[in-house]
C-alpha cells in the first residue's frame, strides 16, 4: 500500500471512529431525553452515514467487524488495529 493510499485510509478510519463516537453520544443522550425528534434525527443520519461507511471500507480495504458478511479467504487487516493508529 503506498502511502498516500495509506493516508486515505487513515482517513477513511478516522471518519469510521468519529461517527461511532457520535453515535455512541447521541443514544446516551437519547437514554434520557427520549422525546428530543430533532437528535434521534440527527443520530440517524450519523447511523445511516457509519453504516454505508463501513461497508464501503470493508469492500476496499479490510473486514473490519466480524458480524459482517465477508469474502473469502478469511482475512484480517495485516496493519494497525484501527486503536492502534497514531494520528
């Protein structure tokens, strides 16, 4: 992989792991203000944009969870886990 491809790809993870965290947020928030239509909006859109992302980083670069459907032959990424990465 060379590097500027290795940069899209740490760029590609980077937007992976900031919606999760806003994913994460905005359920919490939900939790105990079930009421509030303009963040469960907003956690959908977040929801819907992490899950084309992860299928669009899974058919490019790697498996990255292992409750998705995956190619053969079976395969981890062979770099850093995505927590190991030093921005």
């Amino acid at each position: 992989m060379d590097r500027q491809q290795r940069n899209i790809n740490l760029d590609f993870l980077r937007e992976i792991q900031e919606l999760n965290f806003a994913i994460i947020e905005t359920v919490l928030y939900l939790n105990t203000h079930p009421e509030d239509r303009k963040v469960l909006q907003l956690h959908n859109e977040f929801a819907r944009k992490y899950k084309d992302l992860v299928e669009e980083y899974q058919e490019n670069y790697r498996q990255l969870y292992a409750f998705y459907p995956t190619d053969y032959p079976w395969q981890w990424i062979d770099e850093p886990w995505p927590w190991q990465i030093e921005y």
